[in-house]
C-alpha cells in the first residue's frame, strides 16, 4: 500500500476555497445516491487524501486535513495517508468524531463548506446546528471543489447499458412494487415518494446495470405518485428490451432534470392542495441528499423516512430465495475448486503465486458457471500479515507472494443472474501454530453459535451479535467490525436496512422472514494474521416447543457451501453438539457440490478430505 503525496492537491484546493470563501471543506466517501461503492469519478475522498478504503470522511482547513474512518481500516489508513494527514481512530475513547473535529475548527465565525448532492439532509441539519453552537456557519457549495482540482484527469462518468431483470429471476413485476409503493403513499397521505438510492430503483424497476463496479444499478432518479412512475436515466442507456419493459407505464426523463422537476413538482403540488395546515408532503428517504431536499422546499414540503422500497427489497420473495440457494451452490463449488487448485499448486508444485494471481484464478474459475454476471466486490485475497488487514486489497506489483506456510484469507463473492454471493473462508496450507488454531476455532464457535440461534420475531441483529463474538469475549479478545450485513438479490452485496452488529440502526429494524444476511465473525492480530469464517443466512420461521406470547420464533437456513479449513481447528475446543453441526453441514456441501466434480479428481479429493466427519 502506497502513500500519495497530497501535497500539491490540498494547495490546490485551500486556494479554491479562498476564492469560495471557504475556512473549512468537507469531503464525504459517497456520491450523489449515498453509495457505499462508489464508480471511479466520485471518488473525491480518495483522490484528496490517498486513502483507499470505502468508509471514511476528509476535511481540510487552511492549515490542517483530518481523516475519519471506523476500526476496518485503521492499518490501511496509517499505512496510505501521507504526513499532511491526521487520522481519526472512529470508536476510540477521547478521538472526537469528524464533525465534532470539524465544529472545533469554526472558532471566529468560520464557514465550513459541502457539497449538497454528497450530504443527507439529516446530516446537514445536524452539523449545521454544531457548527452554528460553535459560531460558524456551513453552506452548501453550487460545484465540487474536488472535481476543480481533479480537473481533466478525473475519470468521465459511467454510461453502461442497462438491461432487464426477467421475472424468473426477480419473482415480482415493478408494476406490483409500484402498487405497493402507492399504497404506502396513500397510508401516510404522501404526495409522493423521491427515490435516490441507486439500488432501490433498479430493484423497483427490475432493472440492472453497471455504472459502479461490482453493483449492478445504473445512474437515475425515480419518482413515484399516486398517478406517475418517472425515471430519471440518460435515455441512451436503456437497451431496447428495458424501454419494451418500461412501456407506457414509466415516463423517462433525463437524469439531470431531476432537481428543477422536483421543484415544479413540488409548488405545483402543493399551490393545488388547500388548506395549508391540511398540505400533505413528499416522502424521501433518510439517505436522500441535501440537495433534492432543498429542490423539494425543505423541512416543511418533505417528510424523511426509512425508505419503504428498501424495507420491501430487503425481504426477499420465494423465487429471490431459491435463486440463493442455487448461485450459492454454485460458488461454493468454485470456492472449493480454486482452494483445491492453490493448495496443489503452493504444496505439490512448488508454485510462486502473489495474491492477485490466486483472485484472478478464483474470478476465471467462477466465471465457468452458469448465469455468472461478474464479481460482487474486489477479492480480498491476503497472505500472511496482509489477512489482518480487514478491507486488503492487492494490487501489482505490491501483492505478495502467498506463504504456505501462512494464513490466508480470502473473502470473496459473486453476481449471479439469479443471487449476490459473498464467502469467507481462512485456510493453511502448512501447519498452523496453536495461537492460530485457538483464535480460528474461537471465530468458528461463533459463526455456530449466530447460525444455530432460535428468536422471537421482533428480534434485531443489534440484540444477536453477542452470539457470535461470546467466545472471544471469554478471551478478552473482539473485532472491530460488524458481524453480519444484508445482501441483495443480483444487487448491492452491502444492503440496508437490516444486519448484525452495534451499530445504531440494526438496533431499528427487527430482522424478518426473508432476510438474507451475512454471519462473518473474525479476530486479527496486526502484523501476524487474521481469520473470519463468513456464511451466507437467510431468515426463515422455525419450530419451537413453546411459542411465548403467540409470536412466531425464527431462525437462520445456511446457503453457504463451501467447507471450513480442517487445519485449522482445535477439536479440543468444540462440543459434540458443535461438530454434529459441523459434520452435518459438510456433509450437505459434499452431497450439493461433488457433481461439480465429476472430471475433477483434484477438487473432489480435496473436498472429501475437507468434508470429512469428526
């Protein structure tokens, strides 16, 4: 990981700020949509700061530039900022939040200054109200002083087709989530519903696309009323099967056009609706931006809720279901197949490999499935020290070579026409040490113990996430990221609103039938190794002898098929109940997988070793 001297950049834009009238400027990960991935031309923060990662916020001052970002990337960030730099340890006791620092900064009537389309309104309002207590004052800045300075070397905007999601894959027509959609509208007495979240409005209108690498949504806006579906999207996108698609039952407009529509559309709502105190607002999402905020009006012609096409999309119907099922099978089998393939080449061959070969023979391996779309997010393929590195991702000719000798990780995954993988799974290839085989089998106890649990509906996974680092805990040991992330059906491998973990909002939303979620507990110790076992879950209702006031119980189905490194655990530490479980489910990976490997003697072997009961 290479630092960027930055120097030259922050000059550059300190005296843009001078001419904007800007003390203090503050640089966000996300786009115009709150994308987590975002396509290369939005990716001011790592341009300004030479970080890398996907969550992190930059401001600089005149004379100072902070860095903020949470315990995934600690390592990397020390590693990739250079000496312009202070990095902010999110989490930390005593390191005050980015905009606790940037509020610090304001002292003397102090303007600190954004850009509204890559802020949430919510945001907005609350460090406005920060830096107003502290005597400054923050604004919204009409152009992106980040793209000023990037300038003619800043990538052109994406302007991928977009193709058609069939319903043998999607199992629901976007005329009937359009009518659901409405008729939330018609519960809260909403004039409309704004959506900006790239992957909403694809899963709306069963459409995809490939605008950000990995994610396959495009670039649009979508606007639904009582009597209008609009899509915002350049035109020249849509394949001639997505205009068929859309029909008459869609109104295309262009992707710019969205902000002075929303305007019109707002006054002329609202000149035509009465009695003032009786006005009915548009609906938003949280995550919609300050900027379609303003062109609405504000606080008083906008209500901004969680977004009900991101509660809907969440819970997955039974074809999505079965569509995980089947691409997980699938990926499996590759995830078996290259392990297999790498174990003979490091051990038996004596092969030289960095960790960008073994990803890019895992992606060619995938590639042989079918109904194959590309890979879900950047392989994460680490040897060594590099594993403790929770986000890692190697690139040449920095990559190193792969120590058999050595953990690796690899956490990896997939699009699939029918499902989104994403898989972790830790592996030796020679002969672990007993801190390595301790800490590893402490992991798996966890990813157990979440997947075997049994809760009443109405259950967060803010309330689970103690189940899965119990073990750790009893060590005096943890991990500094969340344990388990919703997944889209061929969409976003990160989706809201649902998950596992302490952050605040999985403390919100009670995890449902339908929910597909990840289980990925882990331990890293910085410079040595680091180890996380992820599985894919999928929330289903269970039997239970009692049903304690008449709610139904719940549980999770596995859909993950690949085995679990037997190298690497210390049966000591298991109970008979913990290896039932584990020889139960290697042997449903063997009993769905093996066909796979029919004229693949190497694979099938490795995964009969791999599968074999305790």
């Amino acid at each position: 990981m290479e630092k960027v001297n930055t120097s030259e950049r922050l000059a550059e834009l300190r005296k843009l700020m001078k001419e904007h009238q800007i003390d203090v400027y503050m640089v966000p990960s996300e786009d115009s949509h709150q994308s987590e991935y975002i396509a290369p031309c939005d990716a001011r923060r790592e341009y300004i700061s030479g970080f890398t990662g996907s969550a992190g916020y930059a401001v600089i001052t005149q004379e100072k530039a902070a860095l903020s970002t949470d315990g995934r990337y600690f390592n990397q960030a020390e590693k990739q900022l250079d000496s312009n730099w202070e990095l902010l340890k999110q989490g930390l006791q005593d390191v005050p939040t980015i905009q606790e620092w940037t509020a610090d900064q304001v002292a003397g009537g102090k303007v600190v200054g954004v850009d509204p389309t890559v802020v949430t309104a919510g945001d907005a309002r609350k460090l406005a109200d920060k830096i107003k207590k502290k005597g400054g004052d923050y604004k919204a800045v009409g152009e992106n002083l980040i793209d000023l300075v990037w300038g003619k070397e800043r990538p052109s905007r994406p302007n991928e087709k977009v193709i058609v999601q069939p319903l043998q894959y999607s199992g629901k027509s976007f005329a009937d989530k359009i009518a659901d959609i409405r008729k939330e509208l018609e519960k809260k007495k909403s004039l409309g519903f704004v959506a900006s979240m790239l992957d909403e409005i694809a899963w709306l209108y069963n459409l995809r696309g490939s605008d950000i690498p990995y994610n396959p949504v495009f670039f649009s806006y979508a606007v639904v009323t009582p009597t209008q579906a609009i899509l915002y999207v350049d035109e020249s996108k849509l394949t001639p099967e997505a205009k068929d698609h859309l029909g008459d039952k869609v109104t295309i407009k262009p992707y710019e056009a969205i902000f002075n529509d929303l305007t019109a559309l707002s006054a002329e709502a609202f000149e035509a609706n009465g009695d003032p105190a009786e006005k009915k607002k548009f609906l938003t999402s949280n995550r919609a931006s300050w900027a379609l905020n303003k062109a609405l009006g504000g606080e008083e012609r906008v209500d901004e809720v969680r977004s009900p096409i991101g509660d809907a999309k969440a819970v997955k119907n039974e074809v999505e279901l079965e569509g995980m099922r089947k691409c997980h099978i699938r990926d499996g089998a590759a995830l078996s197949e290259y392990f297999a393939w790498l174990e003979d080449q490091l051990v038996n061959k004596k092969a030289t490999l960095d960790e960008v070969d073994g990803g890019d023979k895992l992606e060619s391996i995938r590639g042989k499935h079918d109904l194959f779309m590309g890979l879900s997010f950047d392989t994460i393929s680490s040897t060594g020290p590099n594993a403790a590195v929770i986000h890692y991702k190697p690139e040449k000719p920095l990559a190193s070579i792969i120590d058999p000798k050595a953990i690796y990780l690899c956490d990896s995954g997939a699009q699939y026409q029918d499902g989104t993988t994403d898989t972790t799974r830790t592996l030796h290839f020679g002969e672990p040490t007993e801190t390595e085989k301790t800490a590893y089998t402490l992991v798996l106890k966890g990813n157990i113990a979440l997947e075997r649990v049994k809760f009443p509906k109405g259950t967060t996974g803010f309330a689970l996430d103690v189940l899965a680092r119990q073990f750790l805990w009893a060590e005096g040991l943890d991990y500094r990221h969340g344990t388990g992330h919703g997944v889209g059906s061929f969409l976003n491998v990160h989706e809201g609103p649902i998950g596992i973990g302490t952050r605040v909002q999985y403390s919100e939303v009670s995890l449902a039938v339908g929910n597909v979620v990840s289980n990925e507990p882990g331990y890293y110790e910085d410079g040595k190794f680091g180890i996380r076992i992820e599985n894919m879950v999928m929330v289903q209702e269970v039997e239970t002898k009692h049903k304690f006031g008449d709610k139904p119980y719940l549980g999770f189905e596995r859909v993950t098929m690949t085995p679990h490194c037997r190298k690497l655990v210390d049966t000591s530490l298991l109970s008979e109940d913990e290896k039932t479980f584990i020889n139960e489910y290697h042997q449903e990976v063997f009993d769905k997988t093996s066909k796979f490997f029919e004229n693949d003697p190497l694979s099938l072997a490795w995964l009969k070793r791999e599968t074999a009961p305790y």
